[in-house]
C-alpha cells in the first residue's frame, strides 16, 4: 500500500497496527489525557489564570465611579498630563479607565494587601497587561472587568495595551506603584 495508490483491500481497517506505530498511538493518548486533566488541576491550583468577573456598564457609569474614587482618594498628580495618583483603602474597590492613549489614574497600592481592580475601557478595545504579575485581559467597551489583585512585591508594576488602539498606542503605558 502506499499514499498514491488505494489499498487493496476495502476492509484496509481490519488490518493489523504495527508494534511501532500502536506504541506512538498509546504515548500520544496517554500524553494527551495527562495534558487535559493537567490544565484542569493548573486552572484550580495554578495562580496565572484568571477568573474574573465581568458586567455590563456604560462609559459614563463606569467613569462617575472611578472620578468618585479618585475624589474621595487622591494624594497627587504626576506626569506632564496631571494623571491623579490615587492611594485608596486596603481591601476596597479600585477603578481604571482605558481610554486612548492612556489609564487613569495612577494607582498607590499596598503590598500584600488584597484589592478588587475594576476596568473599563471608554472608547476602543484595549489589552491590559500588568507587569511582573503576568495579568493579561482584554478590556472591552460596554464591560466592567473585575480582578482580585494581591500585588506580592513593592515597586513599580507597568501597565500596558497590548491590543492596538490607533495610532498613539504605542504611547499607551501606565503604572501602579506597590508599597
């Protein structure tokens, strides 16, 4: 038999497995099965995975919430745009804004404090990415994302879109300062 011709017979099904080939057979079930009870125990047990809420808003629901917070919690402005650096209550609920090109506010957080991070984006699509804690979300329009957010370590964590958003996408950084 070979990939050009058909095979002799037409029960080609019945034939017998060659050793060889009924081991690579078995290796790959077995791999595969590992793999798919494996990324069920990771998604339970494992910390990279996010299981976060999501609700429906609108830009101006969600921008009256997070004007409120930074009312009610501002400690300064930095950058040459004035972006309100915000240093809210352990434990309680923190918002920020996409909207092209920029998050606001900054954010003042503790370390090893538990927060609850809600985002929505204004405008357009974004890609929010937090750096060193791995978080990795698309922010869209119309939703509210919600992420429980322990920051482990004090320093400086980058925020970045890494959904193209236009042509200042580029200019699209943040940052939330662990303490």
């Amino acid at each position: 038999m070979s990939a050009i011709l058909p095979p002799a017979a037409t029960n080609w099904w019945k034939e017998s497995i060659g050793k060889q080939e009924l081991i690579f057979i078995v290796l790959a079930l077995v791999w595969s099965l590992f793999m798919f009870f494996f990324m069920i125990y990771w998604h339970i047990n494992g910390r990279q995975n996010l299981s976060n809420e999501k609700y429906k808003t609108t830009a101006a629901m969600f921008s009256a919430k997070a004007e409120q917070m930074v009312k009610q919690y501002q400690v300064r402005t930095e950058t040459e745009t004035q972006i309100p650096v915000v240093k809210p209550p352990v434990g309680s609920d923190v918002y920020l804004i996409a909207r092209m090109w920029n998050w606001w506010p900054i954010l003042e957080l503790e370390a090893g404090k538990p927060y609850k991070l809600h985002i929505s984006s204004m405008d357009l699509l974004h890609g929010f990415s937090l750096q060193p804690v791995n978080i990795n979300i698309e922010v869209v329009p119309g939703y509210e994302h919600v992420i429980k957010l322990t920051p482990e370590k004090a320093g400086i964590y980058s925020l970045v879109c890494n959904e193209f958003c236009g042509i200042g996408h580029h200019t699209m950084l943040g940052r939330i300062y662990v303490k």
